[in-house]
C-alpha cells in the first residue's frame, strides 16, 4: 500500500510538471506571436490582405515618417551608448545632497538626463530612500525621469517638432516640480513619513547594478570593457528604437488611413479645457512607449487633436506606464503610490493647458 501511494504521489508529480512545461511553452509561443517585430510583419500583410488597395500608402507614410526621423534615431542611440558607457549616470546622485529645496529642483531637472531603463529605476529610487534622501526629491525625480530623456527629445523633434520637445522637456522638470513640493508639503503636515515598503528578499534590480556603483571614465575607448559596452549599447538601443518607431508609424499610418478625421476632432479637437482633460485621462492607460508616443500623437493631431491635449495625453502617458507604476509601487506604500498617480495626471492637465495657451 505505501508503494502504490508513492507511485501514485510521482505520478501526480509528472503530470504537474507536464502541465506547467505545457503553460510556460504556450506562454513563449503567445509572447512571440504577440511580440513587436511579428505585429510590424502582420500589420502590413493584413492590409495587403484586406484591403490591397491601401497596401502601398501604408507602407509610403510608414516608411516616409521613418527615415525622416533616422537622424535622431543615430543621433539619440550614439548619445545613450555614449553615456552608458562612461557611466555618467552616476552624477544624477550627486543631485540627492544638501538643502530639500536644492535637491527637489535638481531632481526635477536631472530626471531628464538620465536615461535609466524601468528596472534600473527601482534599485537607485530604493538606494535614494535606504540612505535616508527626502521622498520629496525622490518624487520629483521619479516624475520627471519617465517623461523625458535625450533620446525622448530628439524623437519627439524629429515627430512633432522643436515645440513639442522643448514643451515636454519643461512640462517633465515642471511636473517633477509639483510633485516634489507637493510631497513636501504633505510630509510637513506629517503624510509619508513611512514611504517604503516592507520587504524581504532579494531587492536587486536583474536589469544591471545599481547606479551608485562604478566610475566615470569620459574617455571610454581606451579600456576594453567598455568599448564593448558601447558597442552592445550601439545595437540594443538602435534595434530597440528602430523596433518601436517602425510599429508606431504603421499605427500612425493605420490612425491617418482609416480612423476619421470628425471622430477624433469630436473628442480632442478644438479649443478650451476639456480636451486637455481627455487628452490626459485617455493617454494614462493608452500609453504606448516613450519612443512611440510622438508619432502616434503626431497622427492623432493630423486627425484633429488640439495641441494642449496632445501634451496632455503624452506627459499623463509616461507617468502612467506600466514599468513606471510597477517600479513606484513595488518599492513604495499605498498612499505615495496614489499620490504619484494623482500629481502625474493633475501634472499633465496643467501642462497641458500651460502648452495650449503659448502655443
């Protein structure tokens, strides 16, 4: 009888294994058949298939939008490599020192600079608040580094035009602003003086180290390692931007093509507040990614957006991405979470109507 249980006991074993096997191997076929490079195949192979008379104007606006945008594309991959490589990076600490003042302002304007990847954001926000910097900073960081970075603002230039980068460049610093004084403020009234959660195991980041960690070497070539850092860098970033400005334009062209111009102006379009409002209630959740958001709103304004409503929808879109809001609430309690939120969307509203009018 134990014999016939301990067979009985593999046996459930096996099949358990053969069922998680059998999950996780449907789970990869599912993310390869719903992986960018596979939708920037179908899309064009559907139309061609669907409607074989918009195959070649698909195509056109996709491939035009394209190659019009590949100076800042090896522009904005050159500078990351760049920058990766000598592990610049590093300096955004020094902004997290002195007075609360003078670390929010800084915080707010070197989010903008660098360009950290979602994961790397979790252990330097979690090393910022272990050694005890102000949550206030932290937010004004946390607010603005999602929005902008120097790839960000020469693909934005090259979609929409100087206007629209150099409006969201002030829009990230200008939300990083609100938020960071506006934690301030709350914490004086004493909200948050417990920011962080309550965590056990490994809080390592698998997405690289820390970037406390490492020296800045500004002349990179003369060291092996890091002429092959910034060839490996060279390829992921331009592979990674490539990718996504090829699927945004052919969405773009998808938009132009056969979304009418009367259905999105009904919404977006037009003059006054409630646009804006939309604009940054609709681009929270519909965010695409902060390298294909400008083409994406560059077709959505060729179907009617307003201009306020535009930046609304991009800067309420970048705060609310899921690796930004993944990374705020794996490290942080609810209520800093909510207020993230909050003073994001808020944020976008105001800088949206603040674009709208010099615009």
């Amino acid at each position: 009888m134990p014999r016939t249980v301990a067979q009985l006991d593999e046996r459930y074993i096996d099949v358990s294994e053969l069922v998680v096997k059998s999950f996780q191997d449907l789970r990869r076929r599912a993310d390869k058949a719903t992986s960018v490079w596979t939708l920037i195949l179908l899309i064009p192979l559907a139309v061609a298939l669907l409607d074989p008379g918009q195959f070649d104007s698909i195509v056109s606006i996709a491939s035009r939008s394209l190659l019009g945008t590949l100076p800042y594309i090896v522009t904005a991959v050159l500078l990351v490599a760049y920058i990766k490589t000598t592990g610049a990076e590093a300096l955004v600490a020094k902004a997290f020192a002195g007075r609360e003042t003078r670390m929010i302002i800084l915080a707010a304007l070197f989010g903008g600079l660098a360009p950290f990847c979602s994961c790397e954001v979790i252990p330097f926000i979690s090393g910022l608040l272990a050694v005890g910097a102000p949550l206030s900073a932290v937010m004004a960081f946390w607010l603005s580094s999602p929005l902008i970075d120097p790839p960000t603002i020469l693909i934005t230039a090259g979609a929409l035009g100087w206007d629209f980068a150099i409006g969201k460049t002030i829009a990230a610093v200008m939300l990083g602003l609100i938020g960071g004084f506006g934690i301030r403020l709350l914490t004086h009234q004493g909200i948050f003086l417990a920011p962080l959660r309550q965590r056990g195991g490994d809080d390592s980041c698998v997405c690289g180290p820390s970037p406390f960690s490492g020296t800045i070497k500004w002349r990179f070539w003369h060291a092996s390692e890091r002429r092959k850092t910034f060839g490996s860098e060279l390829v992921s970033n331009g592979v990674f931007l490539i990718k996504w400005l090829t699927f945004a334009y052919l969405l773009e062209a998808l938009l132009v093509t056969y979304v009418p111009a009367e259905s999105i102006g009904a919404v977006v379009g037009g003059e006054g507040f409630f646009p804006i409002v939309v604009g940054a209630l609709v681009g929270a959740p519909a965010y695409l990614n902060g390298y294909a958001a400008p083409a994406l709103v560059s077709g959505l304004m060729e179907q009617g957006m307003s201009a306020g409503a535009a930046m609304a929808f991009m800067t309420a879109g970048a705060v609310s991405c899921i690796p930004a809001m993944a990374a705020v609430w794996s490290l942080v309690r609810r209520p800093v979470f909510i207020a993230y939120v909050c003073f994001g969307i808020a944020g976008a509203i105001i800088m949206g109507t603040v674009f709208a009018f010099f615009v």
